[in-house]
C-alpha cells in the first residue's frame, strides 16, 4: 500500500514543474482540476482547454485515485492537451 508521505511533480504542456503533496486517496480528475487551475494562475496553460493527465505516457482515467493508477511519491505527472497536435507528433 502507497505512503501518504512526499510529492508528485505536475508538469503542464509548457515544461513548467510544480511539486504537490502526495495524496493516494486523490481522484485523477481532481489532481489535475487543481493543477490546471494552478498553471492556469501562472500562464503556463489556458485553463479553459480540456486537458488529460498521464503518466509514463499513458492516460490515467479520471474516476481511479492516484493509488489505484500506480502513482507514489516521487511520480511526475504531465498534463496533456485532449486535442491532438495538428503536426501530427503525439506525445
């Protein structure tokens, strides 16, 4: 079972890090509610665009907790933009 103790690195589409509290019991769709809104503040991302977290370049589904997704302290996060890139490179 995954400690509550330590931090998650959030990485938005921009390259901009911040370091939040690890909480296991924390839905996916809340993590990145919140980080949204945070990179949103700084102008590291629009916040009105939808955006989807991942980890190790897979989608983590929105109504799983970072526990059951496998995320533990330490883990870096990336938000994603939902619409595909035009270039057609996919991260």
């Amino acid at each position: 079972m995954a400690t509550e103790h330590g931090e998650i690195t959030l990485v938005a589409p921009n390259g901009a890090q911040r370091q939040e509290k690890y909480r296991p019991h924390d839905k996916v769709v809340k993590v990145l509610g919140h980080a949204v809104k945070e990179f949103g503040k700084e102008g590291a991302l629009d916040p009105d665009k939808d955006y989807v977290l991942t980890f190790g370049g897979t989608k983590l589904e929105d109504g799983q907790t970072l526990e059951q997704v496998g995320v533990e302290p330490g883990a870096t996060l990336h938000i994603r933009s939902k619409k595909k890139p035009q270039d057609g490179y996919a991260s």
